[in-house]
C-alpha cells in the first residue's frame, strides 16, 4: 500500500482523478491544490501508476 500525494490545478484534477479511478485508487484527502490517493497493489503496480501520473 502506498499514499500519493499529487500536486492538482483545477485543470489536471480531473485528469488526475481519471487515471486514478482506473488503477483502482481511492482519494484519501483532496485539498484546494492537492489531493492524496491510497494505492493498494504490488511495488511493481505502485511504480508504474507513479510514472504514469509524474509531471
């Protein structure tokens, strides 16, 4: 398990929101400029969800 902290704007939220819906993530805390996703899954999955979401 991993907790993610990602940086959003109100344009990429969605986005970010998106992706993570689909790798299975749930939003733990979303703030005004971020939001943290808990994700379950091996180091291999968490790493690739990383680059995927990585600016």
């Amino acid at each position: 398990m991993a907790l993610i902290k990602l940086a959003v704007s109100p344009e990429s939220e969605a986005r970010v929101r998106e992706t993570a819906g689909k790798h299975g993530t749930n939003v733990v805390e979303n703030g005004t400029d971020s939001v943290i996703l808990e994700f379950t899954g091996t180091k291999e999955n968490i790493d690739s969800f990383v680059e995927i979401v990585r600016p």
